[in-house]
C-alpha cells in the first residue's frame, strides 16, 4: 500500500510527467493524458508514445506506461507500451520494479531534476507570424496548427536565440580549420512548434533549390542542430572569412561531438545543409507514398536499398516533377535520370563518380565512395520507379 506522502510524490510527478510531454516534446496540447484512447482510428489519443517520453527523461524512469481494456493489461507495461486499439484505458504508474522505499527516494529526486528541466525548457509555444520582416525569419508550411494548406508563416530570428543554446567546435565545416559555433539544438525548436500529431518529418530547403529530409528517427539519432553564429557573429556579418558566398540565414549541422556516426553516414554533407531558409512540416508516409505504394509497395532489398539512398542523397538536388518532391538545385529530374538508368546504365553510373568526366562545368559533386553495390541499387529503385 502506498503512504500519503508515496501518493503526493506520485501524483506530483505524474503531473510534471504529462506537462512536459506536451509542451517541451512538441505534442499538440492534450496529446498525452490518461484516458480513453481510440488510435486504431488515428485520434490524437495515441499513447505509444508514452514510451519515447520516458526513455528521455531519467527523471521518468520510475514510470509505466500502462494501457487496459476491460480492466486488464492490453500491452503490458514499461516504456515501450503501446496502443492496443480502440477503447484502450492510459495510464501513468510506478513501476512494479521498484521498491515502495526507492520509489518515494527516486521520486524525490525526480521532481528535483524535473523542476530544473522545466525552467530551462519549458518556454512558451512560437507565435507564427503571416508577414515576413527580415531576411533572417524563418519561412514555415505545412502540417502546422491553423496554418492552411498552401501558406506560408515565419519564425523570428529572435524567438530561435530565447532557445538553449551551446557552443560547439566544428572542423572544416565552413572553411579548413576549426570554427566554434552557436547552435540551437532542432528538437528544440521543433518542440515550440505548433506541429499537427501527425508531422514526423520535415524538408528544410534552401534559396538556391537544396533540399534536405530529416525524419524524426534521424533526428533521435543524429541529433541535428541550427547555427545562429559562427565564431561569435550572426549572419548579418557572414560570410565567415574564407568563405566566398553566404550560407546564411540558416544551417543545419550534425557533429561528432553529439553524434559519433554522423561522420560516417554515406552523404553527410546532405544532413548539412547551408542557406536554409524554409522548413516544411510533413507526414512522411503520405509526402513518399509515391516511393512506397504500387511496385514499391513490397520492394526487393536492393530496391529498397536504392530507395533510401535516393531519399537521403539524390533526393537533395533533383526533383520528382509529378509531385513536386526534392530539390531542384540540380536541374535534372528524376525522370530524366530514370532513362539514363534505364537505357544508359554504365553513363548513369560514371557520371555519379565523375560528373566533370563528362561535363566540365557539371555543378554535381563527385561520389567516388559508391561502391559498385550502391550504383546497382540506385539502378534498380529508378528502373522501378520508371512508369509508376
């Protein structure tokens, strides 16, 4: 049986438990709470996540969660807990692994830990504004709260600097050598979004046609981050001496430092994307779904090895006209790389190593780290998505 004091505790961090899951994690207000859930339908309801929430925090970790139906156990417990559809009850516990004495010392310090996390965090939601003021705004669309589809909000600069901030070393990054730069971390700004539950992904394009994707599993893995300052100043000084064009108003980096295998990803330098100046808020299944259904619905492995590389690599400069999807620095469609694939396969594959072999003034960079298995995937993922 729990004491009084047991109780209060528990009731206290439970309370900070839903509160930051809703505003410092992003989720649409009310998204996580007790109570009925209907998921199988896609209501908001969706408890799965109680588990990505706890594994986050440690000052969560003396917590379950713990879906019913019909007063039993649906799922089980612990923080991976998830829907079992429609009629489900949620709902926050201890966990059965601890003692009552621990419980009530860990819970102690949790509410200790979590209050601290709180008064650095738990800043008020961006307020998205219809005009633009500045070249330094942010220009947003997308799945957002109350933004129509098809229009455009902005992010000041000045809301991203309330942020957290840290102050990171990066090498080579901007020019050889090091540089130390200012970044807010983009969870962060995600999590003071008003993003619709449904926007696990976002495209971040910049002024010249680049595009980047960052689904949300990249973004748990590789902890992407936005540079307001590079060796102490903002982008109204850039370029950074040594740097002969302006990667302003924004980039997004990834580092070592926060993330060990960044470095080892097999384009990098498309997570890194400079002059970023809009970013597009997207339910990932539904943006891709022309890569996922019809011939690719269930794809060989070597398709669908040559899809993903697509999607993280080429994706960033050349576009699929149809649906508007990717970058369009590159000035060749997909299309128009599809039939070299298809009907000029040893051209197709030369040219990814050695653009200027064939062309001089080719803007492509070269990517002579493809291995032969790579190409032959990237041909097998356009052979199949010739004609669909």
């Amino acid at each position: 049986m729990e004491t009084l004091l047991e109780r209060a505790f528990h009731r206290l961090i439970k309370k900070v438990f839903l509160q930051l899951t809703n505003q410092h994690l992003g989720f649409a207000p009310g998204t996580m709470k007790e109570g009925k859930t209907s998921c199988a339908r896609g209501d908001d309801e969706n408890t799965g996540v109680f588990g990505a929430s706890a594994a986050k925090y440690p000052c969560f970790g003396i917590w379950d969660a713990v879906l019913y139906r019909s007063g039993k156990e649906c799922r089980g417990r612990g923080p991976l807990a998830g829907c079992c559809g429609i009629g489900c009850f949620a709902r926050v516990e201890p966990s059965k692994k601890l003692s009552h004495a621990k419980m009530i010392r860990y819970s102690f310090i949790a509410a200790l830990i979590c209050a601290t996390t709180l008064s650095t965090t738990n800043l008020p939601a961006f307020e998205l504004h219809a005009e633009k003021t500045s070249p330094f705004d942010l220009a947003l669309k997308g799945r957002l709260e109350g933004v129509p589809e098809g229009e455009t909000r902005y992010l000041r600069r000045a809301e991203l600097e309330a942020l957290p901030k840290r102050t990171l070393v990066l090498s080579g990054e901007f020019v050889p050598g090091t540089q130390e730069v200012t970044v807010v971390m983009l969870d962060d700004v995600l999590a003071k979004l008003p993003r619709l539950a449904n926007a696990d992904a976002l495209i971040a394009t910049c002024h010249d046609g680049y595009a980047s994707i960052y689904t949300s599993s990249f973004m748990a893995e590789y902890k992407p981050f936005m540079v307001l300052e590079i060796n102490g100043k903002g982008p109204e000084t850039w370029p950074p001496e040594g740097l002969t064009f302006n990667p302003g108003p924004y980039v997004i980096s990834t580092s070592k430092e926060l993330a060990p295998d960044a470095p080892a990803l097999l384009d990098a330098g498309h997570k890194r994307p400079w002059g970023v100046n809009l970013i597009e808020f997207i339910n990932y299944e539904e943006r891709f779904a022309v890569w996922y259904n019809g011939a690719l619905k269930d794809p060989s492995p070597i398709v669908a090895e040559g899809r993903y590389i697509w999607v993280n690599s080429c994706f960033s400069c050349h576009n699929e006209p149809k649906e508007n999807l990717g970058g369009i620095k590159g000035a060749r469609s997909m299309q128009i790389l599809e039939s070299h694939a298809v009907y000029n396969e040893a051209y197709f594959k030369t040219y990814i190593r050695e653009p200027k072999k064939f062309n001089p003034m080719a803007l492509m960079e070269p990517h002579p780290h493809y291995t032969d298995a790579q190409l032959d995937a990237l041909v097998a993922f356009l052979k199949a998505t010739m004609g669909q």
